[in-house]
C-alpha cells in the first residue's frame, strides 16, 4: 500500500512505536528554532542538560517577538540568547532579521527534513514540504540534545484543492475556509495534507500562509508536497541544491477527504474573536479604525508588494491608521530597492520593524472599542493590547483595500486584478544570521539580573486534596492563560513575576488565591490551552501551585506543556460531570499513581460526597514524567539509571 506525505516523512525519522493512529511515537528532529519569547527558558533548559553543542542538523535562535526594548530586561535576553547561541553551535538571527518562520522559510527550510520550533506557527515551514511542528521549549531542548521527540500518530487529512483561485482571492482565504469548516479545535491530533491540482497553482509563499493558520485548526502541523513551485522558490532563494521532490504516493490512504473547489472561494474574514468565526467581506459592512498587515502569516515579498501595488499614487482614509510589519529583512530591503517601500510610506502607512509587533501586542494596541482588520491570525479577545477591540482576519488584498476606504472591502471592487509572481531572485545577504563559532569554549554566556533559574516541578503526591482555583469554559487560549503583550512579554525569562500574571484577564486575583491555596486544581471546558506554544502557560501555574487541570478536552501542546512541567491533564470520562464543580468545590484523590497505572483516575467532590470519574489520555511515558514532577527530573533520573 502506497504512502501519503507524513507517513513517508515519519517513516524515514521513526524512532520509537509505530505508525498506528493514536500510539506514541517518538522521531528523530533535524531542524529546530526557537524565538526570543520562549527561547530564553529552552536555553536555560538546554544548558541545565549538560550538552556541549546542539546534535541536530542545523538550530537556530531568532530574536521577534520582543524588540521594543523599553528597559534593560528585553536587551538582557537578546545578549543571553546571543551568546548562549555561539556557546552551543546554535545560528543566531539578530533583532531586525526577521519573524523566525519567514526566514527559516527563506534561508532554511529544506523538503523532507523534521523542524520541531517553540513556537506553534512553526508549521509554516510545511509550504516547502517540511514536517514541521511546534512544541514547548523543553521540548524543544530535548531535540537540540538528540533525543526524539514524541507525539500521539496523528490521524491524517487530505485537503484535495480543485482548480485555481480567481483573482482578488487568495490563499488566505483558502485556510479561512477551512477553518470555517473544521473549527479551531478540528485539527487537533491531525496533520493537514493538501493535494491535487490546485497545488500546483499557489506558490511557496502561499502555501506558507496556508500551513502557518494551520496552527489554528489545532493541527500538529499541516504540509504541501515539494514540487516545481518549491523548486523555483528555492532556486530563487539560491538554495536549489536543497530542492528534494516529495509527492504522496497515488495509491496513500487518508483517515479523512475535504475537498475545497478554489474556483469558489470569495474574500474571507475571520470576525472576533475566534478565528474559526468566517464570513464572507462583502457581507461585512463595518467601519475601521486600524489596518495591520505583516505578521508570519501574510508577510512574504509577494504579499507586500501586492499591497503596495494597490496603494500606489492613493492615500489611507483619514479614519485609519496603517501600520505594516515585514516579515523579514530581506522582504524590507527588497521592497526599498524597487520602490515600493516609498509607495506604501507616500500612501501613509506606518512602517515598524521586521519582527511580530502587534500580533502579540508588542506595540501599536487600537484605540478603545476599535475595529481592527489584519493579516494576522489570531483574533483572540485583547490580544491587540486593547481588551475592547475587534479585530478582523483578512487577506493583504482586503487590508489594503480596507485602508483605502475606511471600510472592510472586498477588494474585487478595485478593479482590475494586480498579478504579482515570484521574483527570479531574491536578494540574499545573510548578514544578519551570525553562524555558530568554531571557538565555544572561550565563549562566556552573558546572563542580565532578568534572567532567573528555571523552576522545578514536584514529584506526584500519591493522596492529594485539591480546591478549585478557577473553573473556566471551552476554547481557553494560552493568552488567556498567561497573557503576552508589551508589559508582560519582558518577564519570560522571569517566572516568579511572569506568574503573577496568570489568568489576568479572566480573574486579576488568580494568582494570590492560588498562593493562598498553595495547591490547587483548574477546571475547563473543551480545547483548553489553544493558541501558543508558551510553557510559561504550564509553568507559572505549575509555580502558582496548580498541580492537576481537569477539562473536556484539551490543545495538542499546552497538554504535553502540562505534562512537562509535572501537572496532571485529566480528561471528564462524562463531560457533564464539568457542571458538579464550582469555584468552592475541593476534590480528593487517593491512590493517584496506582490509578494513573490503568489511565482511570476517581475524584471525589468533598461537599457533595459524588465521585466523577477521569481518564489520563497519555502515554506510558508521560505518566512516568507526570510522576516523577516533570520532564527535566524524568531525564535526569533516565540519565541516573544508566
Ligand atoms: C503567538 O503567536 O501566540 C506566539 C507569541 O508566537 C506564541 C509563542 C509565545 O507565546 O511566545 C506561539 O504561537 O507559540
Ligand atoms: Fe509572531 Fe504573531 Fe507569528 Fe506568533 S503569530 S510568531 S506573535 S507574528
């Protein structure tokens, strides 16, 4: 029986267990990147391991997410990063190079090869045909140490594209659509194979848009095979020699078929504030404030010029502001070399550096009750910095024409349609990306007062009482969990104060209840930890005292985050039994390990005396991890039994 493309890949990386839906399989990490938001803990982690030099093929370090630098905190990072970097053989691409998926995919990514990234958008690298996948930081460090990394085999869709996409619709709205279809939580244990002939007709870049808001599906990540167009990419980038040809074979097997006619795809938008909430522009007449068009989503050289293209000799509506972000240094020195920079800066955009800014909040928040439309891809309530917002996903063609009018527009009342291809050659200087130093020894690893030890999690208690801390509902996203932002993001490498944090948006005074508490249980609803990869989502709290979370159902990577920090993810055997606790509710546990053993764990509600019953939907592994209080304690006592 012939293979489909994630089979293939995996196969050729399988380390441990086998290729059968569900079962635990650990494979082999050529590739890894970090970024600055969660780079700071992997090196702490990775440092804590002992390695001297990274095992995998290539692993690099970015710097953008925080580059405000409004005190010495975020500058101490970057040099910690820098030089933790030249200390480990680890490349390290400097602030202003880039969004770490924009340029891996330029400069890095290679078809056929494994990327594991602590960052969940990781997944963009899957538009060159990469198993791409985003993880926790100390999973992440686990990689660079050589070790495998470990995932549930995950079912595997085939998203058969059929024709081609008309003009003014693009490949934003292509994962729009799906999203529209599937829902955030559609994804989760799945990979997202496209195929058929549609694929041929969307370059590099758009592929990439398409796999990157992969990620909010809640897929392991999504992937396009490596053909003609992947070779024209890479040959512009002047990588030709890393072109491998990658196709699914004819007769492959799929656990699931969706088939989207691109034909009949309009302009989409996602509306707030959940990107799974799609409806057509032309059906949206709303007024708007800001417009943001960058991001790892829609940041490429294509998608830039497109917009300046459309602004050209035109000036934005009075009412909005326009901010643009590259996704990269090469894409912003392109854009200056053929005018076009100038064209966007004499229609009034804004132009910020090449780096995430305000997809994280990292500056340029919307004035309060704004509508904002962007090319991003997450609209999560206050996620923009502005807790009353909305804001609006869209493709770089709406932004464009929406910046123009004061109104989300359908851009196919523009006109005629503005073809835009693929550049023949793209301007590469690597200036920015210091390669690892041949000299690590004399390298000494620079560390600011900002950059605290890493917290340790505590072996399982065998009896244990619990208070709720706080109960919450479905579709919880990390952001809620631990926010980012402009105030928060320069306490990562700071768990003692980035835990104070915790929940602030849902319940200010979570975290001193939870001290009060001392240990505590948090109950949730169904997709619990969508969104990011930050462990700090699992840290702080672990640090806050949480010790078990009990939901419906939970994200792919916030649940392995849980685990590596030592919390216990338990799953409602009777998803109503969620409706018999409350905020006052303490539960009891007995006899935890020996229950852990048979993956079915017993709570009883002290109040009421009712017994609801659990499941720990994880591995054999992890229950050993759960146990021992981590994943770094686990390795260590692995290392110790040698
Ligand atoms: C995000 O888009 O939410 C982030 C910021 O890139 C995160 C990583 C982080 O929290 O540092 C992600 O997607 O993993
Ligand atoms: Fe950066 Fe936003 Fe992409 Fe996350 S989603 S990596 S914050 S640009």
């Amino acid at each position: 029986m012939g293979l489909n493309l994630t089979q293939k890949i995996i196969k050729s990386h399988l380390i441990s267990g086998n290729m059968v839906t569900g079962e635990e399989i650990g494979i082999k990490i050529d590739q890894t990147l970090t970024q600055d938001a969660t780079g700071t803990m992997a090196y702490l982690q990775f440092e804590a391991m002992g390695i001297p030099t990274v095992k995998t093929e290539l692993s690099v370090s970015y710097i953008d997410h925080n580059t405000l630098q409004t005190d010495y905190r975020n500058a101490d990072d970057h040099i910690f990063l820098q030089t933790v970097a030249a200390k480990h053989g680890i490349y390290f691409s400097r602030p202003g190079n880039g969004i770490c998926h924009q340029v891996h995919l330029e400069r890095f990514g290679k078809p056929g090869k494994t990327l594991l990234g602590s960052d969940s958008h990781t997944p963009t690298n899957g538009g060159i045909g990469m198993l791409a996948i985003g993880a926790g930081g100390l999973d992440v460090a686990v990689a660079m140490a050589g070790q495998p990394f470990y995932l549930p085999m995950p079912k595997v869709v085939r998203v058969e594209l059929k024709n081609s996409l008309k003009p003014w619709v693009s490949a934003k709205d292509v994962i729009l659509h799906l999203l529209s279809i599937l829902t955030v939580k559609g994804g989760v244990n799945k990979i997202i194979e496209y195929g058929g002939e549609g694929v041929a007709t969307l370059s590099v870049p758009d592929r990439a848009t398409i796999t990157n808001m992969g990620a909010e599906l809640g897929a392991t990540t999504s992937i396009f095979p490596s053909d003609e167009q992947t070779r024209l990419f890479l040959k512009a980038q002047g990588r030709e020699e890393d072109y491998l040809p990658l196709q699914a074979d004819k007769d492959a097997k799929y656990d699931e078929i969706i088939e989207i006619d691109l034909g009949l795809l309009e302009p989409l938008a996602a509306c707030p504030h959940s990107p799974d909430n799609v409806k057509k522009v032309k059906d949206l007449h709303i007024k708007v404030d800001q417009v943001a068009i960058g991001s790892c989503t829609n940041s490429s050289y294509t998608d830039m010029k497109r917009v300046a293209e459309i602004l050209k000799g035109k000036t934005i509506h009075p009412n909005v502001s326009l901010v643009i972000s590259c996704g990269s240094k090469q894409v912003l020195a392109m854009l200056a070399r053929d005018g076009s920079l100038a064209e966007l800066i004499s229609s009034g955009a804004r132009i910020l550096e090449s780096a995430c800014g305000p997809c994280i909040g990292m500056g340029q928040a919307p004035k309060s009750g704004a509508i904002s439309v962007r090319t991003f891809n997450r609209n999560f309530e206050g996620r923009c910095g502005t807790k009353d917002a909305s804001v609006y996903l869209v493709s770089p063609e709406v932004a464009a024409a929406t910046a123009l009018t004061g109104q989300l527009t359908d851009p196919r009342t523009l006109g005629d349609y503005i073809p835009i291809s693929l550049p023949a050659k793209y301007l590469i200087d690597d200036r920015m990306i210091i390669p690892p130093s041949g000299e690590v020894n004399d390298i000494e690893v620079i560390r600011g007062p900002n950059i605290k030890p890493v917290p340790l999690g505590k072996p399982l208690e065998n009896d244990i009482s619990l208070p709720v801390s706080i109960k919450v509902g479905d579709n919880i996203t990390t952001d809620h969990i631990m926010p980012a932002g402009a105030r928060i993001l320069p306490l990562r490498s700071n768990i003692p104060a980035i835990s104070e944090y915790v929940f602030h948006s849902l319940d200010p005074l979570f975290a001193q209840r939870a001290k009060e508490l001392k240990q505590s249980v948090i109950i949730a609803g169904n997709n619990y930890g969508q969104g990011s990869s930050r462990e700090h989502a699992a840290l702080a709290p672990m640090y806050l005292g949480v010790k078990i979370v009990i939901a419906k159902s939970f994200a792919r990577i916030h649940k392995a985050n849980l685990v590596n920090f030592g919390i216990l993810p338990l799953e409602f055997v009777n998803p109503n039994d969620y409706d018999l606790i409350s905020e006052e509710t303490t539960l009891i546990f007995t006899n935890l390990k020996q229950a852990l053993n048979s993956k079915e764990v017993t709570a009883k509600i002290v109040e009421t005396e009712k017994e609801i019953k659990l499941q720990a939907t994880l591995s054999m592994r992890q229950i050993e991890i759960i146990k021992k209080g981590g994943l770094l304690a686990y390795s260590k006592s692995q290392v110790d039994l040698l």
